[in-house]
C-alpha cells in the first residue's frame, strides 16, 4: 500500500467533515457562492475540494463512479482507504467525480424517479477554475441573480428542464467549491 | 467542554453522513420530502428528535444555538435540547434570537427576520400535508408526483363553505416554487409569510417519520388559498400586555384565579427586548 493512500484524511473527522458540510450546504443553497472547503490532502489529479467534499459525503452506502483521469489506482485507492465507497458505472452511482469533459454525457446518470426525485447522483466536477462571473443564474437560493464560471450552459439547461428529477453539482477547484443544483436557471 | 464519551454532537459519523446527504437533496429539492433513516436519539420522540439530528448534522464548535418550545426559551424541552448540544457539541447558547447562528423551532417562527448567515431547523410530527387525506405513503407519493393537489383544495374550501373561512390555523399548507405542497409543521399560519423569501437556510426534520425537507434562502413559498377567500395572517386582536407590540403573535394567559387573562407575545426574546427599550403594554407592572 502506497504511504499517500494512509494520509490526507480528516486528522480530526467529524469537526472537520462537520466544517465542510457547512461549506457545502452553504454552497448547495446558495447556488453561485464560492466556499472555502480544506482539510483533505487527496492524491493528483483531484483537487483539495474535491477530496474534502468526498471525505464528508461518501461511505460505504454511496457508490462512486471516477471519470477520466480521476480513475487511477491512486485515487481508487485514496477512496478506498478513507471512505469505503465501492465504485460503479456512471449509471448505478450516486457520486460521480472527474473533469467535465470526462463525465460527459449528462444522461448516462440516474435523475431520480417521479416518486423518489432525490434518487439522482451529485455530479462533483472538479478541475475547472471557479470565478463568479460569466453565466447567470436565477433561483432558488439566490436573491435576484448571480454569476458563475459554468462549462457548458446548454447541457445544464437541459438537466434544469428535468425538474424535479434532475442530476446536482458540486464544482471544486483548488480549495474551493460552488454548487448548482436542479432548481437553478441558466443562460 | 464537552462529553468524551460521545461522538461530536451525539451521532456517529455515518449517521451524519447520511442525514447530510439528505439535507442537501431537500435543498436541490424545495418543499420534497426526503427520506432518511431516523435513528434513536436519548429523548422521547415527543421532543423534536427530527430536528434534533438535523441540528446534530449541521453544527460546528464555533456555532451559537438557540432552540425555541412555541416560541419561549425556557420550556422544559428547550432546555433540555439545548443542554443537550452544549454537552455534545460544545456549543455556545444564546436565547437572543439574532445571535444565534442555528435556531432548532418547535412551532414558531422568531419575529425578528432572520439574516444570510443563520439556519432555522424545525421539529416536525408530521411531515405529509397530504396525509390526513391519504394514509397510504405508496398513494401520496403518487400525489406529490402528479402534482394531485386537488383534494387539498377542495378540503380548504370545505372550511369556508362550513364556517365561512378557512379554518386551519396550524400547519397552514403552503406550495413551495409553485411545485410541491408542503407541511410547514404546526407553526400558527400568522408565520406562514415568513417562510416566504427568507434570507436564512429552513430546514425540515420529522424523526419519527423519517422525513427531511428543505428551503434554500429567498425560495417563493405561497400558501394555499383562493380568488375569493385569500389567505390571511391572523391573529389575536390585541397589542401585547407586557411589551405593547401590536405586529407580534399572542399567547393568551390566564394572570389569576379570578379567571383574569392578557394576551402576550408568544416569542419571549423579542417581548424582552422590547420591554428592555422601554415598551410597555397594558399588563405591564
Ligand atoms: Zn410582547
């Protein structure tokens, strides 16, 4: 086993993960708002964020799917180690972790059914640089409007149109993240 | 300090986890009921153990936490929820409403407007607005789904036709984002219009039925009503006794065994705080 497997874990887990669920839940409710998120130390390519936020979310009851650069042995290993999440396709996972380009196509994930809308993955786009400008965003959780760095509005236009059902995102980037969940208009 | 011989606020981390999970689903989701695996918490059910593991899923040491019994600070269940967390989480405690970073609420909601950086956590019994229409969660399901909300209407208007109004006075339904209709606990429905657009995080737990529901900040929340009957925030007719307010909600309180009574604020904070400026009402010594 890789020494970097053991560490870059929460030293102290549950005041840490409860300190980064604040910044997600933040992040998730406030769709556009930047967070600081830290205390993960996960192995190349993913990001502080991205790490910290799977330390909080995932266990052995949430199935993972790792897109693109993300699937590598050190990072199935990291999971492993630390989380316990067993990992999938991207059509059974309830977390999926890459580079946008990576997890494309967006209907490959479950969205949640008529009757359980919340069975539908949390998509964890991690790589892309995070500034509060560019496209506009009106919903829930936002006063008028805000501003966020998005890859591709059209494909998040079209998942918005699914609502309820509808897949969620959480973008990381460095130490920080963004979320936009199902509910938010984009253009 | 708190209690080492529990995990930080009471429940293990995978519980966290997953009532975390949940928590952002309900937000992804506004007015959705999610389930989640409720877990034995050391009080009787009675006393809020759906917003109890909320709380214990949403706090961090630097939290200030405040937990209001229909309105007052000092009821037996208040206290004993807020000593509860100080032990567990190491919590600072405030009764002051705006120095509370989380508010866990049985049946009220504060007066003062609650700002961006606060949470309000509300205990639920019964979290399906539809459930004393349908007893089957297999049908209100279905309901919610279809956006069914029809019966609902019919049984508000059944209120009017009976009594020339509508009748519900607690856990008045509301549609949240024009989509689903929501329980918003058995708050009075004077309240209901501050579910509407609030700057704070709302967030729903019903421990025995195993439910969390969510409100991002500034969501559109409506409560139902009709052209002809619209909605209204009523209330007792009378300015507070103690702090002479005349826009807060009334608890009326029998004074002495001659069958006495005054109608006083039902938020004790912010009636204190307003006798503390130097308000006086009637009642007022
Ligand atoms: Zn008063």
């Amino acid at each position: 086993m890789q020494a970097e497997t053991l560490c870059g874990g929460f030293a102290d887990p549950a005041i840490q993960s409860a300190h980064a669920f604040r910044s997600v839940m933040e992040a998730m409710a406030r769709p556009g708002t930047i967070h600081d998120i830290s205390g993960a130390e996960p192995p190349a390519p993913l990001s502080k964020a991205a790490g910290a936020v799977l330390l909080t979310l995932c266990d052995s009851e949430t199935p993972i799917y790792l897109a693109g650069e993300a699937d590598c042995d050190a990072v199935r290993a990291w999971l492993a180690f630390h989380t316990g999440a067993p990992l999938t396709g991207p059509s059974h996972c309830m977390f999926a972790l890459g580079r946008w380009e990576a997890l494309m196509p967006l209907h490959a994930y479950p969205i949640g059914t008529p009757d359980y809308p919340d069975r539908s993955a949390t998509l964890v786009v991690d790589g892309a640089g995070l500034v509060a400008s560019g496209t506009t965003l009106t919903g829930p959780g936002i006063k008028d409007t805000a501003s966020l760095s998005l890859p591709d509005v059209g494909a998040l236009q079209a998942n918005t149109a699914l609502f309820p059902l509808g897949l969620d995102f959480i973008f990381t980037s460095g130490s920080q993240l963004a979320a936009l969940p199902r509910t938010i208009e984009v253009c | 300090m708190t209690d080492q011989a529990y995990n930080f606020a009471y429940l293990d981390e995978q519980t966290k986890r997953m009532i975390r999970r949940a928590i952002l689903k309900g937000l992804a989701i506004p007015g959705y009921q999610v389930p989640f695996a409720s877990r034995e918490m050391p009080m009787p059910y009675g006393w809020g153990t759906g917003g109890v593991q909320v709380s214990a899923a949403i706090l961090t040491p630097e939290d200030t936490f405040k937990v209001i019994d229909q309105g007052a600070d000092d009821t037996t269940n208040a206290v004993s929820i807020r000593t509860f967390f100080e032990r567990t989480a190491g919590v600072e405690t405030t009764t002051t409403t705006a120095d509370a970073s989380v508010i866990q609420t049985r049946h009220r909601i504060p007066e003062d407007p609650l700002s961006a950086g606060q949470i309000l956590v509300y205990q639920v019994p019964i979290p399906e607005p539809l459930r004393f229409l349908e007893p089957r969660e297999s049908e209100t399901r279905k309901m919610h789904s279809l956006e069914e909300y029809g019966l609902m209407h019919v049984k508000l208007y059944e209120d009017i036709s009976r009594h020339g109004h509508i009748a519900t006075a607690y856990a008045y339904p509301v549609k949240v984002e024009g989509r689903y209709v929501m329980d918003p606990s058995p708050i009075p429905k004077f309240d209901n219009p501050k579910l509407d657009g609030m700057e704070a995080i709302q967030l729903f737990g019903a421990g025995r039925e195993q439910r969390i529901y969510a409100l991002p900040p500034y969501t559109h929340v409506v409560s139902l009503d009709f052209e002809d009957h619209p909605f209204e925030a009523s209330k007792a007719d009378h300015p507070c006794g103690m702090c002479g307010a005349e826009d807060s909600y009334l608890d009326e309180v029998i004074m002495d065994d001659a069958g006495g009574r005054m109608f006083v604020c039902s938020d004790t904070d912010y009636c204190e705080a307003r006798q503390a400026a130097g308000h006086r009402g009637k009642d007022a010594a």
